[in-house]
C-alpha cells in the first residue's frame, strides 16, 4: 500500500468581538474560539492477490427477456445447446376493424426475432426447430436445468421448420437498414380462428395476464436439428393475418375501371415481454482447454453457464489503513475496485463478458428472484473496459462505510463475494434544467445473449481507498 497523503494545516482567525454598550464595560468571550489542527487526504492504491476460487455454475437462474436457441462446438470453448420456454402476454384488445369477419382470417405465424450481430457460427448451417404449445403453467422458480418433461405433449408438434441465421437473401437496402433477423413459422390457423372468435366475444382471458396463462400457458420451443450456430431470441411474436378488400380505379384499354382489390394485413395479439416469464434450457459441457485452466488454478468465467469466480473481498486490510490513521475526525471519500482480465483465444470470437455483478454469495438467489438490481452496498456493478482489459467497480463506498460502522470484527459473510455475468438494463434521465444526464439501472439479470469467457485476473487486483482524517488538538 502506498499511501499519498496531502497535509493542510487549519487554523481559524481568532475571533475577536467588541462590543458598543452603554451598560457593560465588559466584552462577553462567549463564542470565541482558536483551533489549530491537521487535515489529511490520503489515497491509498494497492495492487495486491486476493484469495479467489472458480466454482461451477452448470445450474443457473436463466429467467431473462431474451432466450438462446441452437448449438455450437468450439474446440476452446466447448459443447451449448440451448432450448427455451415461454409464456405469452396477449393483447389486451384486437386492433382489426368490426366490418371484418372471422371469414376473412387466413392465418397465425409464430416470428422470433433476433438481433444479427448476437448470432455464434457458421450463420449458413442448416438448422431446425420444433415448436410445442406448454400444457401447464411453468413454475416461477425457472433453472437453466429445467426439464420440460410434462409439461408438453412431445407427440404434438405444432410446428416444424428448417432456417439459416443467414442475411443473404435480404435486399441491401433491407440489410443496412434492419440489424435484426426475423424468422415466421406457420401455426394451425385454428389458433387464428379460434384467437379471433375469442377477441370478438369479449372473452375475459384477455384481462389480466395471470387469467390468458391458464388458458395459453406458454410455448416450447426445442432445436432439434444443427451443430453449428447459435442465436439469441430478443422476442417470439405470435401474428394474426388477414385480408380485407378495397376499391381502386385501375386503367384497362385506356379506359378507367373500378376494380376490387384484396388487400393482406396482420396484427400481433401474443408476445414475450418483461412480464411474463421466459427461460432458456441449457446444456453446456466446458471443453478440455478451458477445464484446464481450471485445474491449473486460473479463474474462469464462462456464459451462460459453466464456471463463476468466488472470492474473498480484502475489506479488512483495507480498514486497517484507515484504523491506522491517529485522527479525531476521518471521512471515508471512496473506494474503487478493479480487475484485470484476458480473452482466451478461440476462433468463433468469444469475447470477455461486457459486465459483471460483484454480490454477497448469501445474497444470489434472492437478487435475482426478487428482480433486484446493484445497490452499492452488498452489490456492485462492474464493465469491461476494453481499453484497460479489466472490469472496474466504480462505487464501493457505501459498502466500506457500513463495514467500518460494524465495528473492527468483520463477518465473513461480508467479505464472501461471487462474480457473476449479467445483462443490465439502463434508463437515461435528461435533467431539464442544467442538461445533465443521469443513467439509472433499472434491471439485472443473468448474461444468457451469447456464450462468452475469460480468465480473472485476482492476483493483481487493483484497490484505489480515498479518505480524510483530521487531527483536532
């Protein structure tokens, strides 16, 4: 620790009061004062080993707005596949006119939507998916492990279909200006009937979202074809279709001719959303390179499942610093904490996850039950930067300040912490006065958008601990 201390002497003016009375000859010393004293701003950076372990995390929460379809084998990496399942939230009102009929309904097509750059591999393989209708409401406590076994008939296929990740057919147009792939499978068109005729007669299922869920528990959708791409799911939409007819002047032998014409529309009466729940299954199996490093005692972080790294937050070397300091008065400014981390080679591309969560290892399942996100106090929020090769935690001071109010016994449990992926979710807040822009963490949940690895770092920690101490005499 090498500590950079900047000493300001204090010393207030004597203050000296005369008084105008016709009473009193005597001037009152109440309220004079002389303090001389010292203050010390110490920052103290420490580059130092932290006790760190890798810890499975085959078994993970997977709930998330988007899902992972596909496989992919990387030698590096190694063997993911992933389903999903989901629910649906409907519509709570029909957007078709009244003047058409059930008559007019031609069919339903279930599109996934998926962002072009989040696709792994070889995008021209040949893939194929199966789609299921869920005969039962999925449990809230949804795992990456979870086994859809019962929870679908396997002899009803509702759809069956063969796709590539490929742009290639798309116009230039349509490739520059559209960085999403959307891929429409057919559905029976009883469920276009069926949905319609129950929209036009008002039927109550449509009210609430717990109430549509009994009826439509949700979709399974399994890949059961393909070894060499993987895609994210950012949204599956369930489309009604339609036609409906109008009347155009149209020239025939030169002679202008009213002509009724079909005209073809859709509306989207089910979808994915925030509110339902959706979880991707997944089977990931770590190649040989990577449980090696394991076994040679590297921290290794893998997405989506795998491996996490588990480790010991040096809190208590930290305060003995601050401990140290023979002060009167001390205010604890800040603590920062970052940690490098490196790419392990591989040629699919798999990068560093972007971020991190840094929470108390007692404290993960309930975060992410309970939909909760970093508070600064037993979670942190930390980004890859790509040009410091390290994830850095920016704000940790409310956390060394509760901990020093503890007293100098500190708990383990407030030291155990485990680095975990994840996806945040922002919101930007323009102040309307002076223009300032406040960006606000409204979501957090586990890293499933695309596999992604890394080796931490945590012999070479970096601990930047500001403080200022007074000595009053």
């Amino acid at each position: 620790m090498k500590p950079i201390r900047l000493a300001i002497p204090a010393l207030t003016s004597i203050i000296s009061a005369v008084g105008i009375s016709s009473c009193q000859d005597d001037v009152s010393s109440i309220g004079s004062s002389i303090v001389n004293g010292e203050v010390s701003i110490s920052v103290d950076s420490l580059v130092l080993g932290i006790d760190a372990s890798t810890i499975d995390a085959l078994n993970i929460d997977a709930r998330s707005t988007t899902t992972l379809l596909g496989n992919i084998s990387a030698a590096e990496y190694g063997r993911l596949s992933a389903d999903y399942v989901t629910q649906l939230l409907s519509a709570s009102a029909m957007a078709i006119p009244d003047s058409i009929g059930v008559e007019r309904v031609d069919s339903m097509k279930m599109v996934l939507e998926m962002p072009r750059n989040a696709t792994i591999g070889d995008t021209l393989a040949p893939q194929q998916l199966k789609i299921y209708r869920l005969t039962k409401a999925l449990p809230a406590d949804l795992r990456s492990d979870f086994n859809p076994q019962g929870y679908y008939d396997p002899d009803d296929v509702i759809a069956t279909r063969n796709y590539t990740l490929s742009s290639i057919a798309l116009s230039d147009s349509a490739f520059y200006n559209d960085n999403r792939l959307s891929i429409a499978f057919p559905l029976p068109k009883q469920w276009a009937v069926d949905a319609f005729n129950a929209y036009r007669n008002g039927a109550p299922i449509f009210d609430w979202p717990q109430d549509f869920n009994k009826v439509y528990p949700g979709l399974y959708v399994r890949s059961s074809f393909g070894r060499g791409a993987l895609a994210n799911v950012q949204a599956t939409r369930l489309f009604l279709y339609y036609h409906y007819f109008i009347t155009r002047n149209v020239v025939e032998d030169d002679v202008s001719v009213a002509k009724r014409v079909t005209m073809k529309d859709s509306v989207c009466l089910f979808a994915s959303s925030p509110e339902t729940i959706a979880s991707s299954i997944i089977s990931y199996e770590p190649s040989q390179a990577v449980t090696d490093l394991v076994s040679q005692g590297k921290k290794v972080i893998t997405t989506p499942s795998g491996y996490r790294v588990r480790l010991t937050f040096p809190a208590e070397r930290i305060l003995e610093q601050y401990w140290a300091a023979d002060r009167n008065l001390s205010v604890i400014n800040n603590l920062t904490f970052a940690l490098p981390a490196t790419s392990i080679n591989n040629d699919y591309g798999i990068l560093p996850p972007p971020e991190l969560l840094m929470i108390k290892t007692s404290e993960i399942d309930d975060f992410f039950a309970n939909g909760k996100v970093p508070d600064n106090k037993t979670s942190f929020r930390g980004t890859y930067s790509s040009t410091s090769g390290r994830y850095e935690f920016s704000s940790m001071r409310q956390y060394i300040v509760d901990l020093k109010n503890k007293g100098k016994q500190i708990d383990p449990d407030d030291v155990d912490f485990t680095l975990i992926p994840v996806n945040f979710t922002t919101e930007t807040v323009t102040n309307s006065y002076d223009g300032s822009i406040t960006i606000y963490v409204t979501g957090c949940s586990p890293y499933i958008s695309s596999p992604r690895m890394a080796v931490i770092d945590t012999d070479h920690a970096v601990l930047v601990f500001t403080f200022t101490s007074q000595l009053v005499k």
